[in-house]
C-alpha cells in the first residue's frame, strides 16, 4: 500500500506540468498518437511525448507496451481508445520492474 501511495504521489507531482514530457516511469499530459494490438494480445501505444526521457526501454524507441496477460487490460485499452478518439490529455504510470515500458496505470485528464 505503501509503494502504491509513494506512486501516485509521484505521478502527481510529474503530472503538473503544461507539455507532453516522458521522464523516469511517466509520461505526463500527453496524448494518445497510436495503438495498435498484436494477435499475441500485446497492446502498443504512442504517445505524444518524448519516450526517450524514460527509465525503460521503449520499443523501437517510441511506443509503450501493455502486456497480453496483464491486469486491468481491458480498462486500460478502453482508457486509451477513449483518450484517442477525444484527443484528451492522459497520463500513463509504467512498471518499474521491467526493463521493457510496460503501462501499470493509465489516468484520464479533464
């Protein structure tokens, strides 16, 4: 509970800012630019920050990956799309115990 509530209080505080910005395990104010779901069930996504900034490593240095088996996929997806279609601002929290951006959290903006 303790390293849920340190996370979101760093989300928070990354997500201050007025600009797109990937940095650490965050992106922060951004838009959703792509999806695109695999037949393995892997969802990419990119966004409209810079996933260079990033702790981890992004595939093909630009889109972040939520995982065919992960918890809370079909939120997440459904987060995303919604964002897309909307052109509405989100954040998105990564694991930070990959080495690969995988997406643990995605946080609508209003």
């Amino acid at each position: 509970m303790k390293k849920i509530l340190a996370s979101l209080l760093t989300f928070s505080a990354l997500s201050t800012g007025a600009y797109a910005e990937c940095s650490a395990g965050a992106c922060s104010d951004v838009t959703v630019d792509f999806i695109l779901v695999l037949t393995s069930g892997t969802i990419s996504v990119g966004t409209s920050g810079t996933e260079t900034g990033l702790t981890c490593t992004a595939s093909g240095g630009k889109y972040l990956a939520i995982p065919a088996d992960a918890a809370g996929k079909a939120a997440m997806y459904s987060a995303l799309l919604t964002a897309q279609t909307t052109n509405k601002k989100l954040s998105v929290r990564l694991n930070d115990t990959t080495d690969a951006c995988q997406i643990a959290y995605v946080m609508s903006k209003s």
